[in-house]
C-alpha cells in the first residue's frame, strides 16, 4: 500500500472530480420508512386471571373476606389447573390467617395437585412444611420442604425458607 498510494493520489483529476461532484445533489429531507410497525399483540386475559388478580389486591388490602370470595369464584370461572392452583394458594393463605391450620394444610396440598406455576407451588410447600412442622409432624413437614427444594423453576427465596425449614424442624414431643 505504501508504495501504490501515491500513485494513485497523482492520478486524481481535481478538475474532473470538482465537475462530477458539482452535478451531485443531496436529500435535504431525512428518508421516509416505507415499512410498518407490526402492531403489538393483543394479549387477552380471561376471566379468572381478572379476578385472581383482584383477589390478589384485596388480599394486599387485608380484606381477607372479600379476598376469599373472589379467589372461590375465580375457581369456578375456569378449568385450568394453574389457575385453580393458584386460587387455591390464596385461600389456603387466608385459612392460615384465620388460624385454621388443618384447613390451610388441605388448601396448599391442593394447590399442589392442581400443578400451579412453580413458584406458587414451592411457597405452597413452604407454608404447608411449616404448619405441619408447628404441629408437629415432623415426616410430613420435612417432605414438603424437600420438595419445594426440589421444585424446578422456585425462586431463591422459597428455596431458602425451605432449607430454613428444613434446618429448623421442631423435634417430637414425647
């Protein structure tokens, strides 16, 4: 290259290259996009997710009675199992808050037959493990912990109040 540019600088034609770019005209407007966007998706929620979603702010709210009625309609509102599961979860929530921890125990176990997301089903586990840790069945307790460890797709944290739980089984009374 060293040797061939400036040969090829000198052959420039000044003359002849100002001439050619004189007759050169640029866009004074910025190009226009021919192409359109693809209009976004639409993504539809069904009933049941509407009221699970209400159920979870009522929830938030601490209107546990209210909460409770829309996470049973939201299971008569559809036969999807994730979604059951997760209605489920929430009542199994506010049994615990009501101190029935029979109730709550049933509730999470059915959460987890119902196959919800896996994060509800790993905190499902949680909740069911301690409870029966409270009461003392320290078999059934130590299986639910195990199994929200073993749950693909859990959160960190379920995964850690499971191993805390684990730890931290109660030991049987005489």
């Amino acid at each position: 290259m060293r040797f061939y540019l400036p040969i090829l600088v000198k052959g420039i034609d000044l003359k002849k290259e100002t001439a050619r770019l004189d007759a050169v005209t640029f866009a004074t407007t910025p190009r226009e996009r021919k192409a359109k966007l693809a209009p976004q998706p639409v993504v539809e929620v069904s009933p049941a997710e509407k009221t699970l979603e209400e159920a979870e702010v009522v929830y938030g709210q601490k209107n546990y009675t209210q909460a409770s009625v829309l996470f049973r309609r939201a299971l008569e509102e559809t036969n999807s199992r994730p979604l059951k599961g997760r209605a489920y979860y929430g009542m199994a929530r506010i049994a615990a808050l009501n101190r029935d921890p029979q109730l709550a125990v049933d509730l999470f176990e059915k959460t987890i037959s119902e196959g919800a997301e896996p994060q509800v089903t790993a905190w499902a586990h949680v909740f069911a493990g301690r409870l029966l840790d409270l009461a003392q069945d320290n078999d059934a307790a130590k299986k639910h912990f195990e199994a929200a460890i073993a749950t693909k797709g859990a959160s960190p944290a379920s995964r850690k109040a499971a191993e805390d739980g684990l730890n931290g089984i109660r030991p049987s009374r005489p």
